[in-house]
C-alpha cells in the first residue's frame, strides 16, 4: 500500500495566498 500513497499526487500548497 505504500506504493499507492507515493504515487498520489502531492497536496496543494497551505498558502496558496503567499508570495
């Protein structure tokens, strides 16, 4: 299984508002 989570794509940035 920990190859599935790996290969999800990485989370959105928290700050997107952020410089």
């Amino acid at each position: 299984m920990a190859l599935t989570y790996s290969s999800l794509p990485a989370p959105p940035p928290s700050n997107p508002k952020e410089p």
